[in-house]
C-alpha cells in the first residue's frame, strides 16, 4: 500500500515522501572528494579499545608478550550484544591496559596495545562458500567477525541478521546517504569499489531473505549514486530480488536508519518497535563490504575508510587500521593548519570533540575534521527563547523542541517524558535553527540521562522496599513459627512433666544443683563485703583525730541503719516470694 | 565535552527584529503620505521611551544591559504601540502607553521570551480603556482635513504646546466607528460607505496604509519570518464570518473586504498576532489561535463597545495558548495519533 502511495507521488513529480523536518548546512563534501582513497603507512603501534561497539565488552583472549598475527582474534564477543576484536597487523601485544578513547566523556577504557612488528603477516584466512552452508552456522560463525555498523553507531552486525520468526525482513535497506556535511567515506567508498558493496549486499539479502532491496542514496553524490547502479546492473543479485538505487534529496538527517526507510519505503517504523517488525533491516554500504570481506576472503574487521577533512592542507579519505592514532591520520592529510584548535570526531552535526589528538582511530570513527575558530565559530551566548518554533519546524520527528528545552531547563522530567523526549535522536536541527543560540540538545541530553538516573534509582528503591517489605515477612514468619514451635513445645514439655512426676532422681539433682549455685552466690558477696571493708576512702585518711572520730561515729550510725533495713526487707521476703 | 552541533545557520534575535522592523517601514511610509510626517515623531518618542524603560528595568533587575537593549524586541514593541495609536496623539498618550507595555506587559512577566501578552497590545488595550476619547478621534486624512496641517502644526498638537487646535477640527471619526454609530441609527451600511471617510475598500487613505502592511507581511513570508498558518487563518476566517453574515444582510453587514481592509486587521495579520512569544507554537495551534482572533474581533467590531477588537481578541486568545498548545501537539514520528 506504501509503496502504491510512493509509486503515485513519484508519478506525480513530488519524488519520495517528504518527512517532515531536515535542515541543509553547507556540505563541504568537495574538499575531500578529489583524490583517490589513500593507504596510511603502517603505525608504529596500535590502540585497540575493547568498547568500540554498542554491547558488552569482549573477553580478552591474548597476554601481554604475545605475538599475534594479523587477523587473529584478540577478544571474542560475550554475550548476545557485544563484538570481537582482532589484529588489524601483526606484532607483539605490549599492554593491555587503560588509556585514552575518542568518546565524548574523555575517560579512558581498557585497550590492548600491538607493538607492530612491520611483517603484516596473516593468520591462516577461511573464506566460506557461504551460498552453500547452513545460515545458522554463517550467523555463529560472524559473532566474531568483529564487524559493526560503520554508519557510526557500531551496532554489532551479526545481531541485526539473525532473523527469527517474529522478525522476518522483506526489504533490505542499504543506507548510503551519508547526510552529514563534511563526511565522504561512504561516497568514495561507493565510487571507488561499488562492486564489492554489491557482494555484501548479497550476503545480506541472502541471510535475511529478503525480496528487496533498496539503496538510499542523496543527490549530492552523482558520482557514487552512478557507480551504484552499474554495479546493480551487473549484479547477480539483481535477476533474484528487486534491486534499486534510490537517489533521495539532500537533506539533513536523511540518512538516519528511521527517517531513511520513510523516505525509500513510505513506512514509519513504530517508535516502540524495531525496524524488523515491518519487515525491514538497514545496514551502512560499508558494514555490508566488511561482510564480503568476511565471507568471501575470511578477513575479520580490521580497517575501515575515514576522512579527514576541515582545517588541514589536503583533505582526503584513507583506509585506516584500527588502533592508528588520529595524529597518523592528519598527518596524511597533510597536515592540521596553524589554527586549529579542536578536532572533531564524525559530522559538525552530531560529532564530538576529541580529548586528544592522540586517540587512536575506532570502527565508529568515520570522519575526522579538524576545527578552527573560523571553521565552527563558538557559539554566541545564548538568548532567551522567543518561541519562534523554528526549531519544531527543523525537528525531522515532529518534536516541540521549545517545549522540551522548557521542561528540561526546569528539570520537570515527568513532562519532557510525556512530551516524548525520548523519541529525539539529537541530530542536532534544533540548535542549528535557533535563533537565540541555545544548546538544545545538550539540555536534551541532560534530561535523558537524568531521567535515566532517576528511574535506575527508583528500580533501586522499589527493589530495597520490597526486599524490606520481604525480610519484615520473613520476621514476622518466623516469629510465628516461633511462637507455634514454643507452644508446641510447651505441649511437649507438660505432658513431658505428667511423664516424669514420678521420677525423684531428676528432682533431687535439681535440688543439689540449687544450692550449690547459691553458695557460689553467697561466696561472692562475701568477697565484695571484705573488698569494700578494705577500700578506706583516700580523701579521709590523713584528717584529724576529732574529725575521725566523728567519721567513726558516722559509720556506726550508717551501719546500724543498714542492719535496720534489712531486717525489714528481711520481714517483706515471704510475701514477694508469695508473688512469685 | 560533546557540542555539538558545530554549526548553526539562524539569524539571531537582533536579525529578525531588525527585519520585522523593516518590513513595517513601506506602511511609515504610507502613513507619512496619508496623515502626514507627525508618525515618525510618535514612532521616535515610543522608541525613546521603549529603550529608557527597557534599559531602566533591566538595571533594576540586575540583566545585562546591552545584549538586551540590542535586542531590537523593546524597539519593535513601540513601533507597533505608536502604529497602533492614532497617527495624531499627545506625547504624554504615546509615553504612557509604550511605558506600560514595556514595564507591566514585558519586563515585570520576566522579559524577552516570557511574557504571556502581547506587550505591544497590553499598551494599547490600555489606553483604550483609560482615554476612549482620544483613542478612537483620528486624524482625517490630508486630503479630506478642512485645515491642511503643516509639520509644525502636528508638532504642535502632539506636544500641546497650543491650545487654540481642537481635536475637532483635524480629526473624524474612523469608517469603523462611523458604521458602528451610523447603523445604530437605522442607516444602511450602503448609506453609511457614501461618506467621505470610505475608499475603495477600507478607508480613505487608509486603504493605502493597510496595503503597505500586507506588503511588508508578504517579505515577511518571504523572509521564512513568519508562517502562512497565522494570517492566512486570521484573514479568511475573518472574511468568511463577515462574508456569512453579509450573506444573511447586506443592509446592516459590511462587505468582507471592507473587513479586511479597515481598522488593525491587516497590520494584526502580519505584525501582531505573529508575535512568537505570546502566541501558540504548534502550525495547528496557529490556525486555532488566529482563527479565534478573527471571530473574536469580528463580534466585537459588530456587537462589542469599542470600533475594533483585534487588541482585545490578541489577548483574549493569548490566555488560551498554553491551552491550545497542549491540545495541538502534532504527531511525532513514530506514534499513532
């Protein structure tokens, strides 16, 4: 039915469904698009953070001292989400310890240093004949084939191909719009080795089963979009499924997976649900060539292509092992200009600034821009919102910015909640259209994770309440089972005492028991007389001789007193023992 | 750490008023051809007392002063009070009102960005209420004025420095009052559009006026600094109620373009009622938002006490905003209605 509405707007002239939305910065794409994709001269040493995907962290496999070969596994993927590491070349394992990754927090995290050896010797490579063997054994076997997506979110590929039968995938969408300004690892990629995107797409198509497949690509990469199509004409995959190239316009954030697939297919995927759930997979044209390179050649993910464009003197795409310091990349690049002051990992839209140029190069790190003062001017300090809603315009979701900014601001989370903040995909649109210069999606981000924290906090609350509630239960339990026991006890112990009335062997020995123990009593206080007789209280001991007299006679009064006393509580005795 | 994004592609707020302001520029002029070069006096008096005020409260207020005196917001708020105001007032009128506007109606809600009304509005509604003689006495156009008024004659007036001018002989009243107090005496409105006072469509004069307006609304649609949504719901919904009713009774009912043409209409469309702070944010809460002002100002101008209601109506519906938001929020992606 989508696709009837899509067919009839194209007929129509309106091309394809417009989303709502998008903005259209100044692309700066030329700058690093002229010369070929270059090779960098191999690191002296690589930096392989364990964390360069979304999941859990892989386990490491190799010691310090090792000698490992390129291509061999470093870290195997643990659990359901995560994703392994290898050997982007061959050397010797010198640390593996914390230090310094390009993400936005500047914490360090554990990496596995490779002191390179300079041989760049493989291990034993196993391609697959993968259009013979059981898909199930191809998905295992690609748990630790270390790729991601290389879009930039690093989401580990081989979960997004297992299918099951709630989630089968019609349609394939390859996302290749590559919308940020500045970023062209995608278009080179396309222009230069279209033919080897296509037998990934292959691979893909055939793991998922889809009918369809679709590539989305934005009418400012002709070159590439061309590229494309020839190798879709020349593909085998072409006489089995439908296979397009579907040149989408230039808008800013097109090439979001969600927005993509509106715009290719004319359906909305569900916020609360997967794209899977009506049928679709998106994948990054470079994740689907590191599946060829997996299957066809057995090569793990090892290297990826960035750019490195903005303040340096030719800015241009390499392929680049991960691990390799950014500073090896810039240098290729011929170099940052004397007023570079920052350097930003991914898109101006969405990227970072990185805590140091030093940081070596990720599977999520597709562009590097060096930043000056006249490149991104700092932003002016912000003004008051005047709720012009330019940013609600902008917003490619149909958020109200300005109103989630106010409820942010005044931290009423409950309400930036209801106002679906959690369905913004921070692309940035609205700070870019703000008038008053208010970063916005730092306020959005602030909420998130405060109400990440909040809920973390009230999961603990209600975990902690019910435990208490639990362990109150558990007391009150066991003070009945108590009780009921000593009842039963007592039961017990009556009819016990029926039982053994009759048997003064039992009762004499209590008696004997008594009356030792009240002789060890009466011992006792004997002793405590005598010390205290001994203790003469010091400040009295050098007075004179009428003052001791008079102390003398003091005493005997006292003692007497004290004998009066008790011989009436020797009186009172009986009738306190009567209450007893 | 994480700022971005590293660009940005807005005009600021300085921008857009300073455009604003210049869209408005084509009806000065008009309204110096029409009623004379005594405007700009009152447009250089507002601003003056807009900037003193402005500047006045931000230092009471411990705000800095300069970003938000640059602004331009004080600014546009006067030049919309004083084309509001008859273009012939005392100065004292033109202080007072732009004092209030910028005092009670903006600074004392919070300043730029948080004041519920229409500040420009709260100062006309104002001085409506407080001198209704004044207020409603316009200036004939020059070209119907018994005594033609030279500059030192308007500066005259607007400073009292003679006493010997009467408001009588330089003003008359406005088509939209003239119809009001005319169809109270059983005449027909054909009748009553015989008068001098009425053009074409609008007023004498006036018409040119409000056609400046809608030039200046036009650039501001150009300019991406307003949305369709706003005046073209106030502007037909207004024609369509005044058109129903003209339907039912062309005898006591003007004409819908004499509806759209006279009184604060067409400056309302497009200067007023546009104001982004005071008004609703969603484009469906737009259409609601314009669309009640239309019916709301077409009630008052028919069964109301006062010749025009668009000053009444932008605040009447400005309370509402938080309400029409709420209900008007679109779909997000994603989500089922």
């Amino acid at each position: 039915m989508n696709a009837l509405i899509n067919i009839v707007k194209q007929g129509l002239g309106l091309g394809s469904v417009a989303v709502n939305g998008g903005v259209h910065p100044p692309e700066h794409k030329q700058e690093s698009t002229t010369q070929a994709i270059g090779q960098l001269p191999l690191p002296k040493r690589l930096v392989l953070p364990l964390r360069q995907h979304v999941g859990n962290l892989p386990k490491v496999l190799v010691a310090v001292g090792d000698k490992v070969l390129k291509g061999q596994l470093l870290a195997e993927a643990e659990g359901n989400i995560s994703a392994a590491i290898h050997a982007p070349t061959s050397g010797t394992i010198a640390a593996i310890e914390d230090a310094l990754i390009p993400h936005p927090s500047g914490l360090p995290d554990r990496c596995i240093t490779i002191a390179v050896d300079g041989k760049d010797e493989w291990i034993a490579l196993a391609p697959s004949d993968w259009r013979k063997e059981d898909k199930t054994k191809l998905l295992e076997s690609l748990r630790n084939s270390g790729i991601v997506g290389l879009g930039g979110a690093a989401f580990p590929t081989q979960v997004k191909l297992r299918t099951n039968a709630k989630s089968h995938v019609d349609t394939l969408v390859i996302n290749a719009a590559e919308c940020e300004p500045y970023i062209t690892c995608d278009d080179m990629l396309m222009r230069e080795r279209a033919d080897q995107i296509l037998k990934g797409v292959e691979i893909a198509q055939y793991l998922l089963g889809a009918k369809e497949c679709l590539i989305g690509i934005e009418d400012n990469k002709p070159e590439a979009a061309e590229a494309m199509r020839l190798a879709c004409a020349i593909s085998p995959l072409s006489k089995l499924v439908t296979l397009k190239v579907v040149v989408v316009p230039t808008q800013y954030p097109s090439g979001d997976a969600r927005q993509l697939i509106r715009l290719l297919t004319g359906i909305e995927v569900p916020a609360d649900k997967r794209s899977t759930d009506v049928g679709l997979q998106c994948f990054n044209v470079a994740t689907v060539l590191a599946l060829h390179r997996y299957f066809d050649f057995g090569e793990p993910a090892l290297s990826r292509i960035v750019t490195i464009t903005g303040n340096v003197k030719t800015p241009a795409n390499f392929e680049v092992l991960f691990g390799t310091p950014i500073t090896d990349l810039v240098k290729a690049g011929g170099g940052a200009l004397e007023d570079t002051n920052d350097y930003i990992m991914g898109g101006p839209m969405m990227g970072f600034s990185l805590p140091s140029v030093d940081v070596p190069i990720t599977k999520a790190a597709n562009c590097i821009i060096a930043s000056a003062p006249n490149l991104f001017a700092p932003a002016p300090p912000a003004m008051p919102c005047i709720r012009c809603a330019r940013c609600a315009d902008v917003c490619p979701v149909s958020l109200q910015p300005q109103e989630l900014y106010w409820f942010s601001k005044s931290s009423n989370l409950e309400k930036a909640r209801d106002y679906n903040l959690f369905d913004c995909i921070e692309c940035g649109c609205c700070t870019y259209a703000c008038p008053s210069n208010i970063p916005l999606v730092q306020y959005y981000r602030f909420a998130k994770s405060e109400i990440i924290a909040q809920d973390r906090a009230k999961e603990a609350a209600d975990l902690a309440r019910e435990r208490n509630e639990f362990r109150l239960m558990r007391i009150e339990r066991e003070k009945q089972e108590r009780a009921e026991k000593h009842a039963q006890k007592a039961v017990g112990a009556k009819a016990e005492a029926a039982k053994t009335e009759s048997a003064p062997a039992t009762e004499a020995s209590d008696d004997a028991s008594i009356a030792a123990k009240k002789a060890a009593i009466a011992a006792a206080i004997e002793r405590a007389k005598v010390q205290k007789a001994a203790a003469v209280p010091q400040n009295v001991a050098d007075a004179k001789p009428a003052v001791q007299a008079e102390i003398a006679e003091i005493d005997a009064r006292r003692e007497a007193a004290k004998q009066a006393v008790s011989e009436l509580a020797g009186d009172n005795t009986p009738s306190t023992q009567d209450k007893k | 750490m994480s700022r971005s994004p590293y660009l940005s592609s807005a005009p600021s707020v300085s921008i857009i008023m300073v455009k604003v302001m210049l869209a408005l520029v084509p009806a000065i002029a008009a309204y110096v051809w029409v009623f004379g070069a005594g405007i700009l006096v009152m447009l250089a008096l507002a601003s003056v007392t807009a900037l003193a005020a402005e500047a006045l409260m931000l230092k009471l207020r411990n705000r800095p002063i300069k970003p938000f005196l640059m602004d331009g917001s004080a600014l546009l708020t006067a030049w919309l009070l004083a084309l509001s105001l008859p273009p012939l007032a005392p100065w004292w009128l033109v202080v007072v009102g732009t004092f209030f506007a910028i005092v009670i109606a903006k600074q004392l809600y919070g300043g730029l960005g948080y004041n519920p009304f229409n500040p420009a509005m709260v100062g006309y509604a104002v001085l409506l209420i407080s001198f209704p003689v004044i207020m409603t006495h316009w200036p004939a156009p020059l070209e119907l004025a018994q005594a033609k008024l030279s500059l030192a004659n308007q500066l005259q007036y607007i400073f009292g420095t003679t006493n010997g001018l009467s408001l009588d002989a330089v003003s008359m009243a406005t088509p939209l009052d003239y119809l009001k107090t005319q169809l109270t005496l059983h005449h027909s409105v054909q009748e009553i559009t015989a008068a001098p006072q009425f053009g074409l469509l609008g007023a004498k004069g006036g018409e040119l006026v409000v056609g400046a307006y809608l030039l200046g609304g036009l650039y501001l649609l150009q300019q991406r600094l307003i949305t369709w949504h706003l005046p073209t719901a106030f502007l037909s919904v207004l024609a369509l109620m005044a058109g129903a009713f003209y339907l039912v009774d062309a005898t006591h009912y003007a004409h819908p373009l004499f509806h759209l043409f006279t009184g604060a209409s067409m400056l309302g469309a497009f200067f007023i009622i546009t104001d982004p702070v005071s008004g609703p944010t969603t484009p469906k809460g737009k259409l609601v938002f314009a669309a009640g002002i239309a019916v709301l100002t077409y009630l008052i101008r028919v069964y109301g006490g006062y010749p025009d209601g668009v000053a009444f109506s932008v605040l009447l519906m400005n309370m509402c905003v938080p309400l029409i938001d709420a209900w008007t929020q679109p779909r997000v992606f994603g989500h089922k209605k």
